[in-house]
C-alpha cells in the first residue's frame, strides 16, 4: 500500500490490484500431494484434471486451440490497453481508462495504433469488456466471431497483414464441438 501527499487514502499499487484481479478468475486446486511433494509430474496431472473438467467432449487439440487463441486475444486486448493508457497517463490524463471510452472516441487513434502496434481494437472489443457482458450476450460466440474478424482485418493492407491474417482460424466459435446450440456454446 502506498500513500500519496497528505492524503490518509491508501492506495494499492498497479501490481497488487492486478495480481487481486486475476486471483478472482484463477483455478484453484485442492490435492492431498502437499509441498514439497507437490513436483512437476503432480502440477501435469492437476492441469490435465482440469483441462478434462473444463474442456468436456470437445477433444484435447481442438481444446488447446481454443485456449491458446482466448489467451492472446486477451494478451492483445489487455497489451492495447496497458499502451494507450501509459501515453495518456504521461500527457496527465491519470484517469483514462481505454476500456471506458466509447468506440467513437477510440476510432480517432485506429491509424496509429495499427501502424504502432500492428491491430487494433475497439473498446467495446476488448476482452474485459466482453467478459463484463459476456452473460448478458445470447450470441456470444456470434460476437466473438466477429471480433476476431474485426482484429484480423485491422490489419489488412499494412506490414502486419500476414501476421494477423487467419490468426483466429483454429478458434471456431460456431463448431458443433461447443454444443448443439448457439446458447450451449
């Protein structure tokens, strides 16, 4: 905890409020293997338990692409953020928050980001914020399918075309595999 000035408000740092936020969404396991037991072949058969419970029918590769796929999807969305953030912290602005701004007022710096960072994203994309309403979203999948689209497409016509081009391919949100329906999957 830090104080700022005269203030008696402490504040958590950056790191700390990160680190509470991604606990809230951490798996957590319970094994009767205790520490310093708990060795590597332990830690493959706990996340192979839990690759089994969360990935149900669907089979272990197709599993993997779709993880591996969510995982960058909220590298990127998060890296987006975390750098127009920074340059709006630096010019003073120290409460922005990207993921708050309307997808009008982003769209000002779409050139720039594509050419800086190579995509780019709209706020309303953003993983957080699809999360956030993930619930409410009867067509979730539609939406991410989209998205992906939209992100892919970011970058046609620029020096990052072939590196985002097809990126999302493995990650088919509309497969049979996540269920019958658009509401199971």
């Amino acid at each position: 905890m830090t104080q700022r000035g005269t203030c008696p408000l402490k504040l958590l740092s950056h790191y700390k409020i990160r680190m509470l936020w991604q606990l809230a969404y951490a798996e957590f396991i319970f094994t009767p293997v205790c520490w310093p037991d708990f060795d590597e072949k332990e830690l493959h058969k706990a996340i192979w338990n839990i690759a089994n419970d969360l990935r149900g029918s669907v089979d272990g590769w197709d599993f993997k692409q779709y993880v591996l796929g969510f995982m960058f999807y909220r590298y990127i969305s998060e890296n987006i953020t975390d750098y127009i953030n920074a340059g709006e912290f630096e010019a003073g602005n120290a409460t922005f928050n990207y993921a708050n701004i309307s997808d009008e007022q982003a769209e000002q710096v779409r050139d720039d980001m594509v050419k800086t960072k190579g995509f780019f994203i709209l706020p309303s994309q953003l993983f957080v914020n699809v999360r956030k309403n993930a619930k409410n979203d009867a067509d979730l999948n539609e939406t991410l399918e989209k998205i992906f689209k939209s992100i892919e497409s970011s970058a046609q016509g620029t020096d990052s075309e072939e590196n985002f081009k097809g990126l999302f391919d493995d990650v088919d949100v509309n497969s049979n595999k996540l269920g019958a329906t658009v509401a199971r999957r």
